[in-house]
C-alpha cells in the first residue's frame, strides 16, 4: 500500500473513532460554557466596583490570580519541553502524544496571561505598557518573552499540523463541510508532500523545537525573577528562576499525562495512547518529582539554617500547623512522594495510577505557588500595625475563585473547541511509522 | 504570457496592502497616544500683559499663562534642580498623637486605613523597651518601586522626591510588592470622597480607582516654601523636613543644621542593609519625653485595633 492512501485510511478512521458529539460531550461542553459566563460575570462586577471584591488588600497584592498565572504558564511546558526535546532526541515513541502536548502548550499561554491582566487595576491603560514601557522593569521582561514563547509555540503547532492539513483537504471519504473545506485548504498550505517540502517542513520542524526550549525556560525563569528581584523575604533568592522551571516541567508533565489519559478514555485513542506512553511520560515524571523535591529541599534548607528574621518567619509560617504547615506538607512531601511511588514501583505502575499520581501533583503544584506567593507577602518587613486588623491576612473571595474556574473550563473548552479543526493524533507521522514497520515486517 | 501578468498585480495587490495595513497601525497609534495625551487648556480669547524673563512685555491669552504657573507635566517629573529634600524624624519626641497622620489625610483627601503615614510601635528586642516610629514614605535614592514600574508612573525626580503618576498607573502593584516598607496603598475602590481637582502627581489628589498611592513629601508645598502638613501638624515637633544640599531641617519652630544634627544624635536611616538608601533620617529614641503608654490613651477605638494586629505566634523549629 502506497503512503497518501495508507494515510487516508488512517485518518478517517482516528477521525471517526471521537468525531461523532456524544451527549456527554455536549453536556459538558455547556456545563463549561455556563462557569465561562459566570466568569466573565464576576470580571464585570469587579472591573466596576473595582478589586475591592477581591481578597486582596495592602499587604497582599498579589492572590491567586498570580498563582493560576504561573501555574497555566507552568503546565505550558508539557508541549515545549516534552514535545521539543523528545523531537529533538528523535524519540518514535512521542509521535501520538506531541499533539495533545503541543495543545495544552498553546492553549495554558493564551489563558495564563489573562490573569495577570484580570489582576491589573487599571486594565483600560494595558497600552501604556507599550507607549511607556520601560525595560529596567521584569514585567516588560515578562511581556516579551510571553508574546514570543506564545507566537512561538503556535507556529509549532502549526508546522506540525500542515502534513494533516492537506491530507484532510484531500480527503474524500469523510463528510467535510465546505467552510472547514476551504478552512483546510488555506491551512495546508499547498503542501502535496513533494520529498523538498518535506525537507523543509522536517527542519522548520527541528528548528522550532530547538527554538522553543530556550524560550520555555526563560519564560518562566522571567517569571521567576519578578518575585526574585524583589527584596522580600522567600522571594529574594537565586534558585528561583530554576526551580519555577523545574516545577513548572514536572506540572505540565503531569497535565500532559491527565490529558493523555481523558482523550483515550472519551476520545477511544486505547489504540494509539498506550500503556507504554503513559510509562515513559510517567518515567519523565518520576525524575522531575525528585529534581522538584531536591530543589525545595535546597531551598528551604538554607533559608532555615541561615535563620535571618524575616526568611525565618516566612519559613516557620511554612512549617507551623497554625499557619500553612498542612499545606506546605501537602505540597512539598505528598506532592513530590505520591507520583514518585506511583510512576516509580513497577507493581504499582499502570495507567490509572500514574494519572492519579499526576493529578495529586498538579493540585500540589497550585498550593505551592500559592504559598510562594501569600505567606511572602503576608510577612512585611516592618510590624503588621496601624492598620485595618483584616488586611493582614488574606482569603480568596468569591470573584477570584470564580475565576479560577472559568481559566480551568475555558481551558478544558478551548481543548474540545480545538479537537474540532486539528485532528488530536498526528495521523500523517503515525501513517509512515506503520509503513516503515510494514516495510521492515516484509523484508523479514 | 498570462501567468506573468497575474502574479505582477497580486504583488503590487500585497504592497498597497502592506501599506494600508501599515497606515492603519500608525493612525491607530496616534489614536492611542491621543487618548493618552492630557487636554490642551482652551484660550480663553481674554488677553493679558506678561514680564517675561528677559524684561519683555507680552500679551499672552489668559488660559495660556494659568498653565505657565502650574509646572508641567515635565517640570513635575524633572523637580526642582539643585534641591536634595531630606527628612529627620526624632523619635525621642513623638508619642502618637496622630496629628501628622489626620493632617496629611486631610490634604490628600484619604479614606481611613489608607493612610500614607503609619505610626508603628516598635521594639526592637525583647530586652529593649518599645517606642513610637512613625513612617511616611523614605524617597530611597535606590528605590525599588521605581525600578520595577513598567510604564514609568512611579518616578525619581532630581530633587530626591518619589512620586506616583496615577494617571499612568496600571495597577500592576508590583511596586507594592517592591517596597520593603510597604510604603504604598493601592484604591481598591473608587475613593468615597470627590475632589474636583486636576491631577497632579505633585499634589497626588484625587485618587483614582485601581492606582496606587503614596506619601509624596508634599512638593506642592515646598514649591511654595510651605512645610509639609505632617511636619507642621506634629504638637511635638518630631518632624524636621528641609534640604540636604543647603543643609537645614525645620520643624517649623527650630532650624538646625541638618549634617550637625545627624551626627549629634547618632541618626540612622531604617534597614540601611536593605541598599535602598533613604532620605528619612532617624533620630534614636533617647531621652524621651513621653511614655510609650501615653500613645494609646487618646486615639479612637478603631485605630487602637490596628495595634492589635499581631504576628502569629509560631512554633520555633530548631535543631
């Protein structure tokens, strides 16, 4: 069998395996539409009252709207660093996985930034970042590299959807509308996969992938010295820009793998996610769990040895139970230790357990970053006094929490919105690794 | 050759328009920057006579010369050449009496709990016995908030004042974040009291929702030769503001030569190790003439609660 029609089959038939809306799928295709429009209504409320409705106050400027900032940035890595290095290493293994990966890249950039922009105060003078922007500021730093990781990270995407593109523009089996039709057409790019063509697109493919692993790290170390620059105590430390990236790898391993595991499930893939995927991501994993642990281990070692008054009082809120101790124990041990023993003991290791391993360390990762950022800003350096007694402490409000949720469905939507123009498995890659398997297979 | 003569209008179909598209994002730009742009003041059509700096007589419009006496939105962030205002707070004097704390937020026209001046009590160990500090703004040489501003609203001017554009502001808040004094307050909502002024970052009123604010050492005044309202208010005379460059601070009923003063009283600025290098000098608590506990007897209730705000009594992990 000749390769375009092998491909063709093959396409049709992913295509038809989760192309079909299921009620469920409808159902919470609404469900996440309606926690969008809630959403957007708690954004109203507070752009006109002002974030007076939040829980923020004087001392903690910052609440959980920073902390989904850098944690969809985090799990934005599952397609910059998984997808990239494993295509740079040539891995055979990754190709039904790098699309999802690649999704949830795109897709975490386009939603974490929004944060910060529901977090301003005067979002009507966005443009002044623009018109009076100064680069001595991180949060310039920040803009930019953000908007090229996101530029970036989309061509990726992109480049590796052109050969799936013109296979469903020449696709004659399956029932395409005439929009989606010219919507591929366009998309393909005139690729008829002449061997120059795919010369070119296999580079554009490896340099992109070269490209956006630099990118990836300097976005969230850009991230990291926002906290850092400053002169607070559990900010101002050196470790910082790699330990976010370290722990914003291990999260978007960990999304890659629950995502991985919701599309075999609801998207009927068993045939093409296997169990193996799950345990070499899960192998990824288990090595960034223990660079994650060594690195908060690293961290707050020195800070508590050293014993300096303000790092101390941060340090002690960490590790008393009258403050956040449950939760820095939650976040730092059951976060690191769970998928460690679930993705590292053979006898435990199967698909189910690796994705409750990944989920109890996404959770973990949310909590970390918010006690990065609250018991910080909760600790100022001169006394809590002379002030409105409930500023000094800070509580998530209904506004924010609403928010949260509406990032997490818009999240989920964009995914089902995106599943609808993108075929999730990467057919035409797989098409010729079965032909060359077929290939081998004849020969012997 | 038909395909030739195709592809030379497609070409020049791009060029207009790459054109077009370019003239768009320039007209939208000068849309923007528009916006951005403050008023214009109308002529009035009313002439008046003017000296200018040279001896000359002129006619000038009326609306024009009212704007030559305000300082421009340049002047404000230039300052004033030559100056280095300074403050010493003596702390041996002060036992929260709050005037300075009510005086400024009348001027600046504050809602309670947004005050610019915080008065802590400290103590600085267990063994040592407590005292009264209060704290505006330090105008650090090195200031942090300035240096992490995105779009310039915070700004250092020549005069060694800090001051806060907030019509610039876009509430990022990561100067609040920046200042280790916790120095800056932030609108979280529209302020209750409307004050019908223009803006200036030198008055800092009104406030404005979503904007941050701060102590700006009152240079409206001091342009003016005024003492700043907390320095003026204080029954105590804790406050003494003036220039470092001519070398004097006044309270308003003593002046003293600023580089004698600091040295006689041992001064100190607070958290030197922090870099920051401020301009609020601090005269230690000797000597004091009041008792720590004087400064909970007359202030209200709810301000007294402020003071029982305490830090968390944590459990101390040691080896």
């Amino acid at each position: 069998m000749n390769s375009p029609e092998l491909a063709q089959k093959k396409l049709v038939e992913v295509i038809s395996r989760y192309d079909k809306p299921t009620v469920l799928g409808k159902i919470m295709f609404i469900f996440f539409f309606l926690v969008l429009l809630f959403a957007i209504y708690a954004f109203i409320t507070q752009t006109i009252k002002g974030q007076i409705v939040t829980g923020m106050r004087d001392y903690v400027v910052w609440g959980i709207y920073d902390v989904n900032f850098i944690f969809f940035i985090g799990i934005s890595y599952a397609g910059a660093m998984i997808s990239g290095i494993l295509h740079l290493l040539h891995v055979e293994w990754r190709k039904p996985i790098i699309r999802i990966a690649e999704m949830i890249t795109v897709i975490s950039v386009i939603i974490g930034p929004v944060f910060i922009l529901v977090e301003m105060g005067r979002l009507d003078r966005i443009f002044n970042i623009f018109t009076h922007g100064r680069i001595q500021s991180p949060i310039l730093w920040d803009v930019v590299a953000i908007l090229t990781y996101l530029s970036c990270s989309i061509l990726f995407l992109y480049l590796a959807l052109i050969r799936d593109y013109a296979l469903l523009r020449d696709n004659t089996v399956l029932k395409i509308s005439k929009f989606r039709r010219y919507f591929y057409k366009k998309l393909a790019a005139t690729y008829i996969d002449l061997p120059q063509q795919k010369k070119f697109l296999n580079r554009a493919l490896t340099i992109m992938s070269a490209l956006i692993i630099p990118l990836a790290v300097l976005v969230h170390s850009v991230l990291a010295w926002i906290f850092g620059m400053t002169i607070r105590p559990g900010w101002h430390s050196t470790i910082f820009a790699p330990y976010f990236v370290v722990a914003a790898v291990f999260s978007g391993t960990a999304v890659l793998i629950i995502a991985m595991w919701f599309f075999r499930k609801f998207y009927h893939l068993e045939e093409y996610i296997l169990e193996k995927h799950f345990k070499y991501i899960g192998t990824i994993l288990l090595v960034l769990a223990a660079l994650y642990g060594y690195f908060t281990f690293s961290e707050y070692l020195t800070v508590w040895y050293g014993s300096e008054t303000w790092e101390l009082e941060v340090v002690y809120k960490l590790f008393d139970f009258s403050a956040y101790g449950a939760w820095f124990y939650l976040a730092a041990f059951v976060g690191v230790l769970v998928p460690m023993i679930f993705t590292g003991l053979p006898f435990l290791r199967n698909i189910n357990t690796i994705t409750i391993g990944s989920v109890v360390a996404v959770i973990c990762m949310w909590i970390k970053r918010y006690l990065i950022i609250v018991p910080t800003l909760e600790t100022p350096l001169l006394p809590l006094q002379d002030i409105r007694p409930e500023y000094a402490h800070y509580t998530a409000s209904w506004v924010e929490w609403t928010l949260t949720a509406g990032g997490i469905a818009t999240f989920c939507m964009f995914f089902m919105i995106f599943i609808k123009f993108m075929p999730i498995i990467p057919v035409a890659d797989i098409a010729e690794v079965s032909e060359k398997k077929e290939f081998i297979s004849e020969k012997l | 050759m038909p395909k030739k003569n195709k592809k030379d209008p497609s070409r020049r179909d791009f060029l207009i328009k790459g054109l077009n598209i370019a003239a768009g994002t320039l007209l939208g730009g000068g849309i923007l920057a528009s916006c951005t742009k403050e008023p214009e003041p109308q002529g009035t059509g009313e002439k008046i006579k003017v000296l200018t700096a040279d001896g000359q007589l002129m006619e000038v419009d009326r609306g024009h010369a009212l704007c030559c006496n305000a300082p421009t939105s340049k002047e404000v962030r230039k300052g004033i050449s030559g100056r280095h205002f300074v403050m010493v707070i003596d702390l041996s004097r002060c036992r929260n009496a709050r005037a300075c704390v009510n005086a400024c937020n009348k001027m600046h026209f504050l809602q309670p709990g947004h005050e610019w001046i915080k008065v802590f009590l400290m103590q600085d160990s267990d063994d040592t016995s407590p005292y009264w500090m209060p704290k505006p703004c330090f105008h650090c040489d090195a200031p942090p908030c300035v240096n992490v501003c995105p779009v310039g609203a915070s700004f250092k001017r020549e005069d060694g004042v800090v001051l806060i554009d907030n019509m610039r502001c876009i509430g990022c808040k990561f100067c609040m974040a920046a200042c280790p004094y916790s120095s800056r307050v932030f609108n979280w909502e529209s302020p209750p009291v409307k004050v019908s002024a223009k803006f200036s970052p030198e008055t800092g009123v009104p406030q404005r929702k979503g904007t941050v604010g701060k102590c700006d050492f009152c240079p409206d005044s001091f342009a003016n030769g005024i003492l700043p309202d907390c320095v003026t208010a204080c029954p105590n005379g804790v406050y003494f503001f003036g220039d470092k460059n001519e070398d004097v601070v006044t309270n308003g009923q003593e002046s003293v030569r600023f580089s004698e003063l600091v040295k006689d009283k041992a001064a100190y600025r607070y958290m030197e190790e922090l870099g920051t290098r401020p301009n609020v000098y601090y005269l230690p608590p000797v000597d004091r003439r009041f008792p720590v506990q004087e400064g909970f007897e007359d202030i209200p209730e709810n301000v007294k609660k402020g003071y029982e705000v305490k830090r968390a009594h944590l459990k101390k992990f040691k080896f």
